[in-house]
C-alpha cells in the first residue's frame, strides 16, 4: 500500500476520445507528478504540481492537460491522442519538490492504449 | 545536465545466487540517490536511498554505496528469491532548484527457483 492511489488502471481510447486519469494522495504531501512510462525508455516526467500550482511542464503536447484542484489530487486530461501515446502513466507524489532527498511515492499506474 | 546509466538487462538468476546491478551517474553537485523497484503490474517502489557520499542504503537484504570517487551506487543482495523479480530502476536528484528525478532505463531481474 503505497498511499497513492490511481483510476482506472487500464484504458482503452480511441483517437478522436476524451478520457481523463485521476490519481489521489493519502499521505499530506504538497507535491505531485505525472510521469509517462514507455518500453526500453527512461521515465519520462511529464508535470509537476506544488501546493497546487503547475511548476514544470516538460515540453508536453497540448493534448494531454494536467488539473490539480487541491493538494491531494491530481488529473491528466487527455484528448486526440495518438498511438505513440500508449504507455504506462504514473503518477507520484512527495512531501516537497525542492531538496533533493525527497522520496517519491507512486502509485499502480493507468496503462493507457490508444487505438 | 544529469545522467544515470545502468546495466543492460535481462538478469537471469538462480534462486539464492548474488546479484550486482551496476549504476552510474553523472551530476553537479552532490546528487541524493535512489533505487526503485517495480514488480509485475505495480507503480514503483522506493527500494533505498542514500543522501550523502560513502552512506549506505540497505533494505530487504538489498544494499547499495554511495561512491563519490567513482560516481556509482550498484545494487547488492547476497541471495536473491523468487519474490525479487522485478524491474530495478536506479535514480538520482540533485536537489535546490533541480528537484527532478532522473532514471535510469531500468533492468530486469528474473529469479528462477
């Protein structure tokens, strides 16, 4: 049990979708991400939220569109995707995001298809 | 900018053999560093981790150095399990403005009973 939790885990969507990913966080962190995981590919973080506001947005399409309403959870917004957009999307979340020790909890994922 | 690279996979191991993951990186500063681990059909799992130079992370008979001189932080245990296949991903953060973590790409262990 990691305290981060995420739905669904598994989805299927078509190119012309709109689905949207949420995680949530149990642990009274101030810190949270989306990292997409492909194959043979390093993690590849995707967006950073503290205390609510967006402070990294890694070169991201537009299609896919982060929200983070309170400090516990946090959503992925996706629309027209492609099929190089299948991939495993975790989310994470720490107690910062500044100091470096930090340890990241993340949750199960949301393996993603886009057909 | 940072790097962590990690020995290529797949690891094919006998139950109760010695592994030794290798791990490489490089950053400025003085980088904290990391190993996770994702088993089948999970998210990742922090394993250990080591904030500062010659401090050793250890957890579940897993352990790791932290080695300034060679800039490295391999992953030991001394008789694997079963239980231990998984995929072991080896990380570093540089911390101040540089929060992010860095992966390496990640290798998978397969324990055969």
């Amino acid at each position: 049990e990691t305290g981060v939790t995420q739905t669904p885990r598994h989805l299927v969507m078509g190119m012309t979708n709109k689905k949207s990913l949420k995680c949530e966080q149990h642990l009274g962190h101030n810190a949270m991400y989306w990292y997409k995981q492909s194959a043979k590919k390093p993690l590849e973080l995707m967006f950073v939220y503290s205390l609510e506001e967006r402070v990294e947005n890694n070169s991201v399409p537009s299609r896919f569109s982060p929200e983070c309403p309170n400090s516990s959870h946090l959503f992925l917004h996706l629309h027209t995707l492609q099929p190089e957009d299948s991939a495993l999307y975790l989310c994470a979340s720490s107690q910062e995001f500044l100091g470096g020790g930090e340890t990241q909890y993340f949750g199960p994922g949301t393996r993603l298809l886009v057909l | 900018g940072d790097s962590v690279t990690q020995m290529e996979g797949p690891v094919t191991l006998s139950e109760e053999a010695c592994l030794t993951i290798n791990c490489t990186y490089t950053a400025t500063g003085y980088p904290s560093l990391f190993w996770y681990v994702q088993y089948p059909g999970e998210g990742l799992q922090l394993l250990l981790k080591a904030t500062k130079a010659d401090d050793k992370g250890s957890n579940k008979g897993f352990e790791a150095t932290y080695r300034k001189e060679t800039t490295s932080f391999h992953l030991e245990k001394g008789s694997v399990q079963v239980s231990d296949s998984a995929v072991y991903f080896c990380a570093l953060s540089s911390g101040g403005s540089n929060y992010k973590l860095t992966f390496g790409k990640g290798t998978l262990l397969t324990v055969n009973p």
